[in-house]
C-alpha cells in the first residue's frame, strides 16, 4: 500500500528536511493516490529550494496538463528546459518533446 511508502518517506523528510529526492518521491506518491495538492506542494518545493534538479519540471508538468493548466505546464517546461540544457540531455530533450506536444495541441 502507497500509505506505507509515505509514512515512510515522511520519516526520512523528518531526518532531513532538505531532501529533494524524498520530497520527488513523496510528491509521485501522492500523486499516485490521488492527492495532486500534494504532489504540486513537494514538486513546488523542490524547485523553490533545488531548482537545479531537473526532473522535477517534468513531473510538475504533467501534473499540471492534467488539471488543465496549461500555461503554468508550457512556464514549467520551459524553465525545466533553461536549468537542464547542456547538463541533462536526456531530461532536456523529454522536456522539450512534452513542451512540443503541448503547443501542437494548442494549435
């Protein structure tokens, strides 16, 4: 059960209250059971205190194409694309293809 998983990760945020994989993961967990609050607040706070780690942009992105705010999807792909080009290949080109289906969609 994802419970479980939070709970646990929740006690690992407690040992460090600056960790940006726990707080990936606990945002994907609630995301997972539902709580897209949630997962925005994680994925949110990552980028305020750890802008540099990339992957989260993706998420954030998805998440918010979802609840069909797309423009903060299009601003998030974006600066996701800014923080990762030359750094991240592989995360850049995900960003710039979710950014491009995104703007196809829109035409």
């Amino acid at each position: 059960m994802s419970y479980d998983r939070i709970d646990q990760l929740l006690k690992f945020l407690q040992l460090n209250s600056r960790d940006s994989f726990v707080k990936y993961a606990l945002a994907l967990e609630y995301i997972n059971e539902g709580d897209d609050e949630k997962g925005k607040f994680y994925f949110n706070e990552i980028l305020q205190n750890d802008p540099d780690y990339v992957g989260t942009y993706y998420h954030l992105g998805k998440l918010y194409e979802r609840l069909n705010e797309k423009s903060l999807a299009k601003e998030t792909y974006r600066e996701g694309l800014k923080r990762s080009e030359g750094k991240d290949g592989r995360t850049y080109q995900e960003l710039q293809e979710a950014l491009n289906q995104l703007l196809y969609e829109d035409e």
